[in-house]
DNA sequence: CTGAAAGCGCTAACAA
DNA sequence: TTGTTAGCGCTTTCAG
C-alpha cells in the first residue's frame, strides 16, 4: 500500500495525501482530510519510512554503541539515552561492540549509511594507539556526514564528551575512608590502558598523598567482575600488609568480595572494600558496598541532547559523590 | 558523495559502479573494477542505506522490544539477540517500552515503517484484555507487512514464541527445598496479571502440592526489587509462620533479603530464600541465592533465528535448572 | 561485459 | 487550496 494508492482512493493527488498524512505544511480542507484519512486506514496504509528519508533527506534515527550492554554501567547510561531518545520522538539503534573496536567502526559507518541523526558513543577508550587513530578516522567521517556525536566517557575525540569526575570522585573516597581510619590501601585497578581505571586509580592516589599515604599494591586486572575476584586472590596469595581495598568499579568490588569470602576473610572486619559506579542492581550486597555514586542515566540523556543538538564541542563533567556503606565500617 | 560522482570520476555508468560497490550479481572487469573502487575512496563514498532499501525494498533491519534494559533479566537475551543479529550482519533497533503497551505498538508500527525484517519482543505480557487486544492487533499488522516476529516469554499471539519452562522449574525448586527439609512456605509471588509470575507461582505451588504441602501465604506485590522488599516486610508485619521464601524472581529475592537484614532475620538460619532467573550480576550476593537457572542469552539467540526464518509458527520452551546455594542452606 | 533507463515511495517546489 | 512533476540515490531489467 503506497501513498498512490491512498490518493486514488481517496480522490486527490498524492501530494494532497502526502500532506494530510504526513506534512507538517499547509493543510487540506477538512473534507479532503476524512476521505484521505478513511481512504489510508481501509488500506491500512504505513508510510515508507526510507522513501520519505530519501526524499527528505533526513531521518530520525540515532544509533547508540555500548561495549557489553549487559554490564548494569553501560545498560544505566544508555537507559537514559533511549529515554531521552524516546521523548525526542527518535528511533534508535544500538549495537553491542563486543568490546571489538573493529565492529565499532563498522557499526559507526552503517549509522552514516543509515544517515542517521546523531550517536552516542558509551565506553572507556583503550589507549591503544592504532585503534584509537581508526575510530578517530571513522569518528571525523561520522561528524563529516553532518551527524551529531557525543561520547561518554572518552575524551580526546574531536566530538562532544560527557564524563564523571573520575579522578576527584576517587580522590574524595579515598579522603573519606582515611577520615574514617583506614591506612594500609590496595588498589585493584584494572587494565593499565583503559583511561576510566587509569583516572580512578591516580585520583585515588592523589587522595591519599594529601594525607601523606600512599597505597600498599596496586594489582592489575581485568574490568570484570571476574577481574576483581582474581586481582582480590593474588593480593591475599602475596600476603600483602592491606586494611582496605578500593576496586575501580562496583562490579569488581563484589567480585572481590566474594575472593574474600571464600578465603574467609571477613569484611570490613578485617578488610575493608570500596567500588565506584553505585551500580543499582548491586545496592543490596552484603555488606552493602561503599562506592561512588555516578548519575549514570542523566549522562546518557545529556550525551543524546548533546548530539542532536550539535554546536560547538564540548566537555561536560558530571560529578560523582561518594556514598558511605557497611563495607568500609569501622568497628 | 553518490553514486553517479563515483562514476563519473571512474568514467563509468552508475550499473557498473553499483556493481562493483554494492551488487552481488555479475562482477564488471577488474580493470574497471579498480578504478571504481579507487574513486569510492578517494571521494570517501558511502552508500545511502536508504536509497539502497527503496530501491531492494528491503533491509538489514531488526527491531527489539524490552520492558526495560536497565533489568538484567532483559539485558541478557537482548544481549542474545543482538550476538546472533551480529553474527547475520543485521542493525539493530532498540527500544524500551518503559511497561507501557502504547509505546510498544508505536514502536512496532515504527518498525513497520521501517520496513524491519523482523522483531523480536522480549517480556511478559500483562494479562490486561485491552492492551493485550490492542496489541495483538499490531502484532498482526506487524506480520501481515511480511516482517517476521518472534515473542520471548510472551505466550498467546499468534507468531513465534521462546518460554522458559517456568512451571516446572518452580515445581522442580519446590521439590529441592521440601527436600532440603523446608516445609512453611511464603511465596512472593509478583503481579497477579503478570503470566511469568503467575506462572511461576503455581508452579511452585504444584511443586509443594506433590509432597502434600501448601503455601503458608502468597503475597503480591510488584516484579520488582522495591515489590521484593515491600512484599517481605508485609510478611514480616503479620508474623506468618513460614521458614522459607520463594521469589519468583531474584531481583524481588534481593529485595526480600535485604529487608530481611534491616529486620534482622537470618538467611538461611532463621529463614531460607529462593528466586527465580539466576542472573549474572547476582551471583556474588551473600548468601548465595538459591535460584532457577535460564538460558537467557540462547534464548534470545534463539529468537531472533526465529524471527528471521519465519516459517510456521512454533513455540519453544527452554529448560530451567534448579541452583542452590546458600540462601536455603540447612544447618 | 557494460550502459540506459525505469522505477522504489515520498516530498517539495512550482503551477494552476 | 490542490495538483503536477522533478528529484532523493540506488538497483535492476533490458538492450547493446
């Protein structure tokens, strides 16, 4: 059923059709406006949403890349991407990049083939030189192709950025919890290249030297949760002198805990532990995990905002704050 | 950039160009071969997936419809769907409904609009005549456009459907714990309108039923973490002799426990608790939650291939597995 | 093997 | 106000 068909049966020119149907123009007598409508539900007509974007040449999609849409971080930001999206009355697409920069690339150029509007980009950047010069590439054709561009936590691209306060946000944790009398910190702090863990870890650091400490071990590791538990088993397998332990992100954290309680280390009895993110879904551990709390769906509605609208790039920072629980208590 | 520029820089016809860029049918000579895919990059062309589907009318299209993919439980088979959505080369269009039908239909009419190849709508249905009614209507519509459409966990419409077998993997978990020793039972048992839940409820019920037990008392609450908590204070205020507690699903389970903790009611010593999905992010609370294991992301895999085939409609249930752990530990 | 040309369904000048 | 018509960019017969 096309458009034609409708007008036929309607009586008038698809032109007339086309703007009681879809046109935001001038519109049609209201008789002309009941037959065409009549006319299009008896066909149950829908229009060609590819014809009216070739025609129009625009579309009102926007795409939307997440590294692992299962992980609660990335699922909380884009939540608020598609409900942004959403109200904005936009379609939006979204890939899973399997954290493989290739099929980011990829997906980046099927949304420039789609034309569409604008994406969002959500993900900590590897600092690995070679894919971060691809994207790049592929970053400034998007941009080139006149779509919108924002990224959510990974500077350094030439486009729009929404980030958390990574560093003072580990900075204040890491005042908070020697306010409350831990010393002896360990860092588990996840992969060397990834610009969030980096971040994390030196603002965690620089929280400490202002009260003149520094931290005991700083385990590398994956950015998992099975990252966690393993970076938690080597620390304990080392014997290392630690009181508290603050993992880079929630997910890790919890993993670690679990390492803890299968060693029989009791927290924060003997061990205190700290994440970053207040990952919801992960609220109701026990003991209930101090972390940082991040707003993780206002980043996402803010980064769309930020790639429709376009205009000069910018950098925002969204503060992050730190939230006390049972995992860091003193007795 | 179009084609016609690729052409005439390449000094050729727009057939050939299209062919060599794009057509998979008869390939032109390499010499010219080279030329036009030289000229594609120097202009830096990228075909207009718009033009390319009204032209083909047809597309690489899927949509996916989740309640809400801030809850892991549709985070995991969306994650399904959009591996095996990858691994067939198709864009993937997303949308949340946020529970509200009226967004659903419009999506899927989106989808319509789009011209889709297909949908996958993930969660379960609310047993509401209305909106049920007015979306089987669109579901219908959505069909009769030719796309193809497959339903997880959403019995009753008339296109492919994925089930966990929640029945009797609520009766099996019943068994296991009457086996345990467990004998006063409370269910929180979710919507009364929601079929998972119900589902699941009797189940368990069926489940006592065979050891001539019944439940102690089943309150309903939301299929929720807060619907957890709330349901397990209610509980608590009326003083029902019950020593375990099945939740027909672990987010309401983590609800549950962590009123439990405020009220200071031991898991498992003082009471056992069960739930229902064995989500990933969960895995390290403490206790361990007893739970019914689903393969959510092959379940999503799943339908996608569903959906893509087309072919008659079938409905495939996927078997669920009892966990336990220490959330129903006996002393 | 290659090119010319007719659409695909719709929008937006431009005329009437 | 309404209709005519020329594209939008690409695919695909159909001739050459």
């Amino acid at each position: 059923m096309t458009l034609l068909d409708v007008a036929q049966r309607a009586g008038v020119s698809v032109a007339t059709a086309s703007r009681v149907l879809n046109g935001g123009d001038r519109v049609p007598r209201p008789e002309l406006q009941e037959r065409v409508k009549a006319a299009a539900d008896e066909l149950g007509y829908t229009p060609n949403a590819q014809a009216q974007a070739l025609a129009k040449s625009s579309t009102n999609l926007v795409g939307i890349l997440v590294h692992d849409i299962e992980d609660p971080y990335f699922a909380a930001i884009a939540n608020g991407v598609m409900r942004a999206a959403d109200e904005r009355n936009l379609l939006v697409m979204m890939a899973s990049t399997f954290r493989d920069s290739d099929r980011e690339i990829a997906y980046l150029s099927s949304l420039r083939a789609q034309r569409a509007r604008a994406a969002v980009m959500i993900g900590s950047r590897r600092t690995d030189a070679d894919s971060l010069s691809r994207t790049a590439a592929e970053v400034e054709n998007f941009l080139n192709s006149g779509a919108g561009l924002a990224l959510v936590s990974q500077s350094g691209m030439p486009a729009h950025t929404v980030e958390p306060d990574n560093r003072s946000g580990s900075a204040d944790l890491a005042r908070e919890l020697v306010a409350l009398g831990w010393r002896k910190f360990a860092v588990l702090g996840g992969p060397e290249t990834l610009a969030t863990a980096r971040d994390r870890r030196a603002g965690f650091i620089e929280g400490l030297a202002e009260a003149g400490l520094q931290p005991v071990a700083v385990e590398a590791g994956d950015f998992t949760r099975d990252g966690g538990y393993a970076a938690a088993e080597q620390l304990l397998d080392r014997q290392a002198d630690v009181d508290c332990l603050f993992a880079v992100n929630d997910v890790m954290a919890v993993g670690a805990m679990s390492a803890l309680r299968t060693r029989g280390v009791d927290v924060p009895g003997k061990l205190g532990v700290a994440g970053f993110d207040d990952i919801a879904t992960l609220r109701d551990v026990w003991p209930g995990l101090t972390t940082v709390r991040l707003p993780l769906e206002q980043m996402g509605r803010r980064a769309l905002e930020l790639a429709i609208e376009g205009g000069d790039v910018t950098t925002e920072t969204f503060k992050a704050e730190v939230v006390l629980r049972e995992s860091t208590a003193k007795a």
